[in-house]
C-alpha cells in the first residue's frame, strides 16, 4: 500500500480558503493519509485538525510555516511534528503577529498613496480568525476590480518596489529553527526555488540552515517546477539534507498544485517521514464515503 503524505497546505486561520475542518474534509476526499497543516505563522487551526483527522482515518502532523528575513529576503521555514505549546514558539510567532498588523498598516497607507483607499478594513474582512496577509490584501483589491486576478494583484501591487509593498523584519533564520527544533520537530526549508537567491546565496543559505539544525528541504512542492524537483534534490543530496513534499494548498483557484496526487521525490531523496512512526504505522481505515459492500448469497 502506498501511503499518500502532504506535508504543508493552508487554512483560514492562516490566507487558505478553507477552515480547518473543511481543508482535513477536502484532503480525505483527495485521499491524503499523512497530513500537515502548516498555516503562517499561527497555530491555532492544529487542534481542530486533529480530531477532524483521527474521524477521517487521517494522520495529522502538526506543523506551522514561518516567516523568516534572511539578508533582506523574505524565507519560510516549515517546521513539522511541532509542540505548539512550546512556550519560545507559542510566543515567537505571537510577535510575528503582532508585526503583521504594523505592516498590514503600512501596506494600506501605500495603496491609499496612489488613491486605493479602504484597503486595511478590506483586507481585515477577509482575514477571519488568523493572522492578516498580503494575499487578504489580493482578495480585497480584486473584488475591488482593480486587477483581474491574485497573480496580477501580487505582480503590480504586492511585491518590493509596488505601491502596496512593505519592508519588514520577521524572525530570523536561527530564531525559527531553534523553536521548531526545540519543541521537538524538525525544520523545513519551504520552496527554495521560490528565492531566487542565486547560486552562491543559495549555498549558503543551504550551509546555514544546515549548521542552525535544519533537518530538510522542500523538493516537491507545487511552488517548484518538474525541473526544480531534481535541482532540488541535488541540493538536498549535496548537503545531506532530507527531502519533504507538500502541495501549499491554500484553495479552490489559488493553488498551483491539488493535493493528493503529489509527484513522488526523485530517487536519490531521503524522505524526511522515512524514520516517523506515524508514517511507518499508518494503517488506513476502510474507505469512509464508499457504498457499503453488497454480498451476493
Ligand atoms: P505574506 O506572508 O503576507 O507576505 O503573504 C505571503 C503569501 O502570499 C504566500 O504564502 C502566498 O500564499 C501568497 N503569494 C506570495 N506571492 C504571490 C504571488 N506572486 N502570487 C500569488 N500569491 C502569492
Ligand atoms: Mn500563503
Ligand atoms: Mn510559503
Ligand atoms: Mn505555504
């Protein structure tokens, strides 16, 4: 039997479209068995999740996706198999948070400068429980009908240079892996091909995370093209780092990739499940949604 395994997919809580509840019934339906919710910076969807999984025969890994800047750039690290108690974690991403209302602020009164007004409160609509980002802000700007859709609202409006774009400081690299490692899970480099770092800054930003206590790197991921999955690999091999796979599902017309039918790593990757036993002794329920079996006498 071969197991299905998404490690890092979005919520409402974080700038998904689906509550928790709904984003672990649309991964059963995807028949997904080992799942991470991974939501930026934020943890409150993990409790939710896993008892939605356990009544769905899903294997629920508690993860979290944070925000780093790393020379001037901004990184995400997936940490996996988190404590989300772990009070160094718990109150880290709490400033994360809270910084992210400073820069909603800031965006805002960007957007306002070229005459789009009422983007703050917009944006704030859209961002029900969790943490405000730029993609509430996408969300806001295209009912607005100022871009057609979120890729053209993020490529004039939301990335360094455009109007709605605000420099900000988030967690350093050692800080987040420390938490993650700390609380007892492992650190994931998210979508390194996303970057754009070069080659030379992607060395050593690989030796870095390495050295920090980084345990992995995202080679599959529906941010990476088929190219990028053996780029990646060979980074992954290179530095002895494992390899993750996860689709970043945020939701229906805002995801590159659906989840469950992941590409499989390329072969010289070392899993980064291959040692966890929720993996190792997942046994999948019978099918829940299937009609029941007729027996013919
Ligand atoms: P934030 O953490 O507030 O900067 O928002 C980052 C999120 O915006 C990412 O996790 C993606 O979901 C989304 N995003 C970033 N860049 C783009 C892009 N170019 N097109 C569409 N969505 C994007
Ligand atoms: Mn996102
Ligand atoms: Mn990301
Ligand atoms: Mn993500």
């Amino acid at each position: 039997m071969s197991i299905s395994i998404d490690l890092h997919a979005h919520s409402n809580i974080s700038d998904g479209l689906l509550t928790p509840a709904e984003l672990m019934e649309h991964a059963a339906m995807q028949r997904v068995d080992v799942f991470a919710l991974t939501d930026h910076d934020d943890t409150a969807g993990l409790q939710i999740a896993e008892s939605e999984a356990a009544r769905w025969g899903m294997q629920l890994i508690k993860g979290v996706e944070i925000s780093v800047t790393w020379k001037r750039r901004t990184l995400h690290i997936v940490g996996l198999k988190i404590d989300p108690e772990y009070p160094p974690l718990k109150e880290g991403l709490a400033k994360i948070r809270a910084g992210r209302h400073v820069r909603a602020a800031g965006m805002a009164a960007g957007l306002e400068k070229i005459g789009i007004s009422g983007s703050l409160e917009g944006a704030y609509a859209y961002a029900q429980e969790g943490i405000i980002s730029r993609t509430h802000f996408a969300r806001f700007l295209v009912e607005q009908g100022i871009a057609k859709d979120n890729k053209a609202v993020f490529k004039r409006y939301l990335v360094k240079g455009k109007p709605g774009y605000f420099e900000h400081e988030w967690a350093n690299l050692e800080e987040a892996i420390s938490w993650i490692t700390g609380s007892g899970g492992v650190a994931v480099l998210a979508h390194p091909g996303r970057y754009e770092l070069g080659r030379t800054n992607m060395l050593l930003l690989l030796e870095e995370f390495r050295a920090l206590g980084g345990t992995a790197i995202e080679v599959v991921t529906g941010s990476h093209t088929v190219d990028q999955y053996v780029e990646f690999a060979k980074y992954a091999h290179q530095f002895g780092l494992k390899a993750s796979q996860g689709s970043d599902y945020h939701g229906k017309g805002i995801s590159y990739m659906g989840m469950g039918r992941l590409p499989t790593l390329p072969g010289k990757c070392i899993p980064v499940w291959q040692d966890w036993d929720e993996v190792k002794h997942f046994v999948r329920k019978p099918e829940q949604d299937s009609p029941p079996v007729q027996l013919s006498l």
